[in-house]
C-alpha cells in the first residue's frame, strides 16, 4: 500500500535533511496539496507543481534561451521552404510555396519539437512524417541557441537530479501525456516516491442527470454551484470538467451569466475579436483601389482614429453616389458635401497606407505601421496593444519581401492566437484531465456522452502515433483513468449529459462508462412566444445568500438579486451584472425613432444583439468581400435598378388612363431591357472582381432580366404597375415621405420607414373587384419564406422566423387608400388609384415576395385584411413592449441561447461595454436606417 502524501514527506525529509523535494501533481491540484501538506506544519525546501507546470518554470535555468513558440517555428519554417533554400521533400513535390503547407508544418514541427527526442526518428520511413521529422531535427538545430523546448528543460532536470540528490514525489497517477510519461520513466528510482493522493476518507457520492440541451446542461452547472456556495462550500473545492473542447464556450456562457468567478482557457480567438480583424483589414487594404466593401469593413471594426461611421459611408457611397475603386475616390465638383467628405476621408486613408506598401521588407512594414500607430489608431487597451506588438515582433523576424501573401499569412496566423485565460476565481473550468489529484467538495462533469467521453483520437498525417506516443491504445487508457479519477476528485460528483446539442446534432446518448440510476431533465427555459416573458429557472431561484467570506456572499446576494429581476422583467440595478434588462429609462427612445421590419425581426431573433447593434450603436463586424465576391447587396441594387428603370420607361413614365398595359410593345421591350441591364452592370463594374466571375454575373443578369420580360407579357393580361421604388419614411433621399405609423395597444406608436418595390393594380369588372398588390423582389432561397408562412401567418412563426415585411407593407397601403396618409408618394399612389378604379370597386390588398432568381419567378404572398391587420398589431404590440421595457436577454425568441456565428462576431469587448451600460450614462444613439432588398 503506497504512503500518504505527508508520511512521505516526512520519511523523505529524514532519510536526505537538505535535499530539495518536488512534489509532482496534478495540473489544477496545486492548491489541494498544499492545504493537505500544510497540516502537518511548514515545510521548507518542498516545491509543489504540475508536471509541465514544473518543465515550464524550470525553464529559467536555460536563460537567456526563450521557450520556442509557434511563431518561432512559423519563421524558421517559411525560411526554409522558400525557393532559394536547400531542397526539401515539399520543393520536390512543388508545395513549398503553398500557404496551407507552410502552417500545416508550423504546426507539426513544433508538436514534434516537444516530444522527447527518442520519439521523433519513430516514423517508420513513412513519407510525410520522415520528411516532417527532418525538417523539425534541422530546426531543432538551428533553434537550440535562442530557443529552448520543454523536453530540453526535461532532460536538464533529469541530468542534474543525482547531482542535486533531488527528490520527487507523485502525488497519485498524474501523467496523461506522453512527455509527462517519459519524463517520470526517466527519473532515478531511488528519487521517484509514489504516493496516494488524494486520500479517499469516505465514499462519493455519485449523481447522474440528463437534459434536453447542451445549453440546460450548463445553466444546471452554474446553478449547482452557486447552491453549494450558498451552503457553505467555498469556491476553491468547486470545479466543473468537460469532456469535449467544444462544450467549453456554452460553460463559459453560462458561468459568466450567472455572476461565478471561475479560472479556465479562454474559448476565443483573436479572430472573433473586431480589433484584430480590423488591423488583418488595414494591412491587406490596396490604397492603389482602396474598394469600398473593404473600407467598409475596416470602418466596422472600430480600429481608425476620426473616421465616419459607417452608415455615413455607406450612405454616401451606396445611397447619394455609386463608389466602388480606385478613381471613383476622386473629388468632382459641385458634387454633395457628405460625398465629398467621405472621398476626402478615403484619399487620406489611402495616403496613409502608401507608407505600409512602401516597404519592401516585413520588417520595413512593422516599423511603418508602428510609425502610424498614433496618427491611424485609436487608443488600444492593455489585450489590443499585447496583440498588437506580437504581430509587429513576428513580421520582424521574418527575413522576407512584403507581399499580400505573407501578410494574409501572418495575420490569419496571428487571429487564431487564443485569447488571455479566464482568471477571475477559484472555481475551476477545465478538461476531464484537470481533476485529477484533485481534493473537492463539488465535482461536476458534463458532457459525459458517448460521442465525447471516450471520444475520437485526433490523428496528424504529418506524425505517427508512435511518435506522438497518442496510439489508440494509449488514448482509452487516458480516457478511462481520467474519468475514473474524476469519480473519485470529490466527495460529491455530478455526471450529466444533454439529449440534443443546439448545433443541431441528433440525439444524444451518454457514455457507456457513466452507469447509474439518470434523473432525466425536461426544458428549463419556457418559449416567448407563448407570450410569457424569459423566466428563471427553478434552480436559478434557488438562491440562498450565503457563503465563508463577505465576498462570496456578495456574488450569490447579485445573482440572486438579477435572476429575480429577470424573473419579473426589470431592471435588477447598478449593483447587477447586465443580464438583458436595461430599464424602461433607456430603452423607450427606441420606440420614438424610425425602425425597418428588419430591425423588428432582428429582435425577435436575438434581443440582446438588437440592443448592441441598434441602441448601443455597435455594429457587427462584417466580412470582407476582397476580390473574390460581388457584394450580395450590390447584386440586389443592380435588379432592382434595372427592373425599376424598365417598368418606369415602358410603362409609368408613358401611360395613361386610357392605356392597357398589354398594349406595350414588348419585342422593343426586350432590346431596351438589354440595353438598361448593360448600362447598370457597367455603373457598377468592379475592377477588383475577376473577369470570369465578372462575366458571370453579367450573363445572369441578362438571362434573369429576359425572364423578366416575359413574366411581365403574363401579367400584363391582367395587372397593371402603379408604382415602383415607393418610400415612406426617411429613407435613402427621400425627405418628403411621411413614415407609417402605427398606434398600439399598449400606448407606443411605432414608427416604420421602408422602400415597396413594386404595387400592381389589377380590375375585375366582372366580379366588380380590385386587388392591389405589393411585390417584394427577392433574391434569396423562398423555401425557409414558404415555411414561415406555410399555415394561416401572416408575419411567419417562431419556429422558421418572423417575418414582418408584408404585413407592414400592406398596413401602409391600407392607410394610404383610407386617407390615414395624406402627403408623399404613397399618397399620391393613393390618388393614382381612386383615378383607375372609377368605379369605386372594394379593393382588396394583397402582399408577396417574388424570388426572381430561379426564373420561375415564385410568389409567396399573403391577403392584407382585418385578421392580417390584427395578428400584426399583436406582435408588434409584444415587441414593442419588451423594448420599452428595457428586455433585451441573451436569448433567441424561441428559448435558446445564442449560438450564431452573428452573436460570436459581436465579440466579448462589445459584451462587456454593455455590462456597464449603467455606468456610462447611456443615451440612446440613432438607429442605422435600413435598406430592404
């Protein structure tokens, strides 16, 4: 039977008085065996550490060499493929120059690096992985002076243990990777004391749970140890374990909604940061073109010093001017003064950017964006400047010419940095592996299903398992101990695992390994849409203020205070971390501006990120088209152009009373439509997309338009156009159009603002009817439409997505044919009406969008009458509501939390400028007009 911790020690100290112990533990136990040592009394000359936490500190005994790091071996790699330099397996097969190589060999150069070295030559002569492991045995090399990696450290300590007499104790079965491994093998055995760690006084209770998603799971897991806080259980014996990577986010989400300090690894990388996507923004932009989807991503990003914002920019160069490139940036006279505000503004950027491509070197352009820095830049804080000064330091080790390639590289290389580890408290979030040699109170693992917990073993084609010493074989072995280990790191432990996973995988069952009576869970969130507001959950009202420390009882007494809140809708106050109610103080303004349709169904989507885009003003940072896409909303702006230009010249610009719209001339109407598409196409040509990609669209266009032609010789037997591009509200330049407005119950009046696309009269003598319709061109996939409304909806449905576009344009048409609008141009479409329909048929009104892309030209459309007037009111009623409120949760209608790539882009920066709203003496800003397409 092996010792306990502290018999050990003292036999150790006995036999070898001045010798210097290492107690060797698990990688979060560090805490847990210091207290158990502690009583016994101090102890001097015992140092206590994880295995490669050990390896890591001990690397102060190699300075001045630095830990090798990946963007070490990212220099040494690309030097080494470059065409010039001595011959490698990948010159030979013509990949050397090829991005996806050179990050592909980073990446296994440096594994192959930190494994022993006895490991590295195991490849069997298999292809990839001996010309890999020569390639990383010349680095090794060349790096040995400057750099140093922790097998390095390993056999340092493992040389100068006899002489130092060193003595090393394993506190339990700790090794669960294969450096760790070879490092105990190595160890002397009269130095190496196994002991038995922790000791298991009583026995564990086990609980096992299930629930419906991933998303429960984790709102269970946070509940869970705020309870035991509350009874008396100090943060430091509480930790959480998962069994996938991937489950890391949804646990982060949950603990920081419900106020816990925890530690973990941050699930983020720099690429979800808009600061970072930003400055990758800057260094690509060619100032030679300076191409206004670029512009306009860089200005999302937030990163530029006195720079327009982007709905300015965006007005300017989509609204008032077409500004795509290069010379369309050039200042004209007597052009409007925003314009040429927003030109100047470019040609000053573009100025500034010279200086970048100026360079000929990467260590030149390091040097000159570190120049620009004060001048381009707004102030970074402490995280952006790190990241900021890492990528200055890699372009500066490379010995390469500035290309747009290597910058890519560099860049895209540095956005999948991981962002600073979570260290704001005890509790402990980390992988199965971390609780081992832990002594807890409260053990929670989730995830414990049987696609996670054993789980896939990884492979790399570049490293064989023998190398890695990761064989399928080794792989379950760590998995089984570590789970049993976890069983054992608390005197109680829950297992749970979800049934569903919101990323839409299939049903869930849990692990083989976890046996055991399953308390099965059902939905802890109730739907919005069946009209009740976002409840708290059972386990988040089983609150008790309580805890060891003034400080502990604080955090539960906040949480408690905000789940209540948020249970009754209100604001839970300063003292509260935001949790989606800002109070009706700020929020009411809201209702007093123009809204779109679109900002009404993004709310319904994701209400807290309508109130970060729309009331706080923080934009979604967006793609960058490059050169290799034509902007979806360029595309929609040349249809549009074009079917408008056609209707207005064809037909309204000439019609009268007494002509019949099947009276046109349509053979003259297909050479004239050609004639209109080949002039919007060449307005907005694009230098900087690809002729054939070009040329493509431009073939769609001309198809699309001729099918176009045709649909309209079909209607013309029948309807008529009235109107087109018709505006209400403050929308593009159209000052003079009145905006809807429409009363509610609950006393708001909202306001809309929109651009209908098209309105079609058609006269059935016959029955004695009317029917005015309102089109919608659509250019996407109608099926997720149909869906919407494939029953009797008339704004769609919580379970395929709200859809208020119709009604609302319908609403507008009714009051304008009731006189409820008196100016502008649904008035005056009002007049043209009453004009044709002389003699006073009821009309009907119908509202539909047509997908014109497939040229089957499918109509999904709905009849705007009293029932469609009332389910309207209704919902826009609800909404209405919850935004005078100040409801703005983390929560989709529909229940679940957000998981969209949307929300993840807003990043965790804009998350915490919202947490201090309250502190920051909010005034809404205006809300970013809309443009329906």
């Amino acid at each position: 039977m092996k010792q306990s911790l502290n018999a050990a020690l003292e036999s150790i100290r006995q036999a070898h008085p001045e010798a210097e112990i290492v107690v060797l533990c698990g990688q979060h136990a560090r805490d847990d065996v210091i207290t158990e040592i502690s009583k016994a009394g101090a102890w001097a000359g015992v140092q206590v550490s994880g295995i490669r936490q050990y390896l890591m500190e001990s690397g102060r005994f190699l300075a001045p060499r630095r830990p090798l790091q990946l963007r070490d071996v990212a220099v040494k790699v690309t030097a080494a493929l470059q065409d010039d330099a001595e011959e490698t397996e990948f010159h030979r097969q013509a990949i050397n120059d090829e991005a996806v190589t050179r990050e592909a060999l980073a990446d296994a150069v440096l594994a192959l690096l930190n494994l022993p070295k006895q490991r590295r030559d195991a490849h069997g002569d298999t292809r990839l992985p001996a010309a890999v492991a020569k390639l990383a045995h010349t680095i090794g090399e060349e790096c040995a002076t400057q750099w140093f990696t922790l097998p390095d450290v390993a056999e340092f300590l493992i040389e100068r243990a006899p002489e130092r007499g060193t003595q090393f104790v394993l506190a339990g079965d700790i090794a669960f990777d294969t450096l760790s491994e070879w490092f105990i093998e190595q160890l002397p055995n009269d130095a190496l004391h196994r002991v038995e760690f922790p000791a298991v006084t009583e026995k564990t209770v086990v609980e096992h749970h299930s629930f419906v998603s991933d998303g429960d799971e984790a709102d269970f897991a946070a509940a869970q140890v705020l309870e035991a806080v509350a009874n008396g259980v100090p943060l430091h014996a509480i930790a959480i374990a998962y069994c996938s990577h991937s489950q890391m986010g949804t646990l982060h989400q949950a603990l920081e909604r419900a106020g816990i300090p925890f530690s973990a690894l941050n699930p983020h990388t720099w690429a979800q940061e808009p600061f970072a996507r930003g400055i990758r923004q800057l260094l690509l932009l060619d100032p030679t073109l300076m191409p206004r989807p670029e512009i306009a991503a860089l200005l999302a990003s937030g990163i530029l010093k006195d720079a327009p914002s982007m709905s300015a920019f965006d007005f300017a160069s989509r609204g008032l001017a077409t500004l795509n490139q290069g010379e369309d940036w050039i200042e004209e006279a007597d052009e409007h003064e925003t314009v040429a505000e927003i030109k100047r503004f470019v040609h000053d950027l573009a100025q500034q950017l010279e200086a970048l491509h100026q360079a000929e070197s990467l260590a030149g352009l390091a040097e000159a964006l570190g120049e620009l820095r004060g001048s381009l830049l707004r102030k970074m804080n402490a995280e952006e400047q790190a990241f900021f000064n890492r990528l200055l330091d890699t372009m500066r080790q490379h010995q390469l010419d500035a290309s747009a390639v290597m910058l890519a590289e560099l860049s895209d290389q540095a956005l999948r940095t991981p962002l600073a580890s979570t260290q704001q408290g005890m509790v402990q979030l980390t992988s199965l592996e971390g609780l081992v040699g832990r002594s807890l109170q409260l053990c929670i693992v989730c995830g414990a299903s049987d696609d996670a917990l054993p789980g896939s073993l990884g492979t790399n084609a570049a490293i064989t398992p023998e190398q890695s010493g990761n064989t399928s074989k080794a792989f379950l072995d760590r998995r089984e101990r570590a789970f049993r280990h976890a069983l054992t790191a608390s005197s109680r432990v829950l297992v749970s695992h979800p049934r569903s996973l919101l990323k839409g995988s299939a049903v869930v069952e849990r692990s083989p390994w976890a046996d055991g009576e399953i308390q099965h869970h059902g939905p802890l969130i109730e739907e919005w849409h069946q009209a009740k507001a976002l409840p708290a959950t059972e386990f988040d009202l089983n609150l008790l203020a309580g805890g060891l420390g003034a400080e502990t009882k604080d955090q539960v007494q906040r949480f408690t205070h905000t789940m209540l809140a948020r249970h009754e809708g209100e604001w839970a106050g300063d003292g509260a971390a935001f949790n989606g109610w800002i109070g009706p103080g700020y929020s009411k303004a809201v209702l007093e501006q123009q809204l779109s349709t679109s900002a009404l169904e993004l709310f319904t989507q994701d209400p807290l990120v309508f109130f970060i885009e729309r009331i706080l003003g923080q934009r979604v940072l967006e793609d960058s088209f490059g050169a290799a896409e034509i902007d979806a909303r360029d595309r929609g702006t040349v249809y549009h152009r074009v079917f408008e230009r056609w209707i207005r010249e064809m037909w309204l610009d000439v019609a009268s009373l007494k002509h019949r719209y099947s009276d046109v001339d349509f053979n003259a109407g297909v050479l004239r439509m050609r004639e209109i598409a080949v002039e919007e196409l060449d307005a907005r040509r694009d230098s900087s997309i690809p002729d054939v990609m070009w040329q493509a669209f431009q073939s769609e266009v001309l198809r699309i338009s001729d099918a176009f032609v045709k649909l309209e010789i079909a209607r013309s037997k029948t309807w008529r156009p009235i109107g087109v591009e018709v505006p209400f509200g403050r929308v593009h330049d159209a000052a003079d159009s009145p905006p809807l407005k429409i009363p509610l119950d609950n006393g708001h009046t909202l306001t809309l603002g929109g651009v209908i696309d098209r309105v079609d009269l058609h006269i059935d003598h016959e029955s004695q009817q009317a029917v005015l319709a309102v089109l919608d061109y659509k250019s996407g996939n109608p099926q997720k439409y149909k869906a919407a409304f494939s029953g009797d909806e008339y704004t769609g449905n919580a379970k395929h997505g709200y859809r208020f576009q119709l009604a609302a344009y319908g609403e507008a048409i009714r009051q304008a044919l009731a006189g409820a609008i008196t100016e502008g141009p649904l008035a005056e479409l009002a007049k043209e009406v009453a004009k044709i329909n002389v003699n006073g048929y009821p009309i009907t009104i119908t509202s539909g969008y047509l997908f014109f892309l497939n040229e089957d030209f499918e109509l999904i459309r709905i009849i705007y009458d009293a029932n469609a007037q009332a389910e309207l009111e209704h919902r826009l009623n609800k909404i209405t509501s919850f935004i005078a409120e100040g409801a703005f949760p983390p929560y989709e209608i529909s229940g679940n939390p957000i998981m969209n790539e949307r929300a993840v882009r807003l990043g965790a920066s804009t998350a915490a400028a919202a947490s201090k709203l309250q502190l920051l003496g909010f005034t809404p800003l205006d809300i970013a007009e809309d443009q329906e397409q």
